[in-house]
C-alpha cells in the first residue's frame, strides 16, 4: 500500500500508465488475502499479533536518496523530518470495508 509511513493510512491506491508498452509491460497483482488463507494456522498464529515501524526515511536512505537536513522540515508531513516517529502498523490488517 501506498504511503503507509503516513501518520492516516491511505484507503487505497489507484494505478495510472503513463506509457503503455505496445507489447509486455504486465502489472502482476497479488491477492494478500489468498496468500493469508493458505498459510498454515501455526504460522497465522505467530504472525498475528506481528507489527512493523513504517519509515520512509529508512527506505530512502537504503536507496542512498537524501534530504538535506535544512529540507527535512519540508518533508516532516511526508515521513520523513527529522523528528518523524514511524509509525507502527500491524503487519496483519484487514481493510475496514471488506
């Protein structure tokens, strides 16, 4: 999901082309909820009560991508001041409209 490092969740996420590749160019798409029925109880069960800290900071930083420290103000809405506490999500969350 889009901008889970966001204090508010986004609800969803809507994908546009730019550029359609005459030919190729498939978008796979993965159904989390199959992937979370065929797990095995055992391991529902371990990762139920999981969560994760959600930081932009920390992605773009693995991708060598820096804001300077007199722009990070400017970016605090977006995760990623200095002053930024990730948030923690669950690492299992079922959408409220489903």
């Amino acid at each position: 999901a889009d901008s889970t490092y966001m204090r508010v969740q986004a609800m969803g996420a809507v994908f546009t082309a730019e550029i359609v590749p005459d030919d190729g160019g498939d978008t796979g798409f993965a159904d989390m909820r199959a992937a979370y029925d065929a797990l095995d109880d055992a391991t529902r069960e371990q990762i139920d009560s999981l969560a994760a800290y959600h930081s932009r900071r920390y992605s773009m930083d693995r991708a060598d991508l820096h804001v300077s420290q007199e722009n990070a103000d400017r970016y605090q809405l977006y995760g990623y001041g200095a002053d930024t506490e990730p948030p923690l999500r669950p690492l299992i969350k079922v959408h409220p409209e489903t």
